[in-house]
C-alpha cells in the first residue's frame, strides 16, 4: 500500500482552512447577537447587527449541510 501524502496534506488544509473558516463565521454570529443585547440595555436598535447574525448562522447551517450532503451522496 502506497499512501499519497501529497493528496493528504491537502485534504488536511482544506479541512483545516474550512474549519477555521466556519468558526469565525459563527464567532460573528455570536457577537453580532452581543451588540444586539447591548444596543438593547442602551435603549437603541441593533437591527443591522441582527440580521448579519441571522446571515452568519445561515451560511454556517448552509456549509455544514452541504458537508452532510457530500458525505451522503451516492456517486
């Protein structure tokens, strides 16, 4: 058995530069429900904040459902 560690090491970055990515992605999520709470304690509106959350947490259900998908699928 002759393993290609070329093909490996490249599978791991992109795994890796995915998985980073879609903790950053998430992390924004969060804090943009952060300004939200307090834009709110301030008396104001953080509907932008809001709804880039909302877009975050989509994108981050999108990636991992794509995941699940390509694992699924049937060639």
């Amino acid at each position: 058995m002759k393993i290609d560690w070329a093909a490996l090491g490249s599978v791991f970055g992109v795994s890796l530069a995915f998985t980073v990515g879609l903790v950053a992605l998430f992390t924004l999520g969060v804090n943009g429900l952060s300004r939200r709470e307090k834009a709110t304690a301030q008396g104001g509106s953080a509907a932008l904040s809001v709804t880039g959350a909302y877009v975050c947490f989509a994108a981050c259900a999108a990636a991992v459902a794509y995941g699940i998908y390509l694992i699924v699928a049937k060639p």
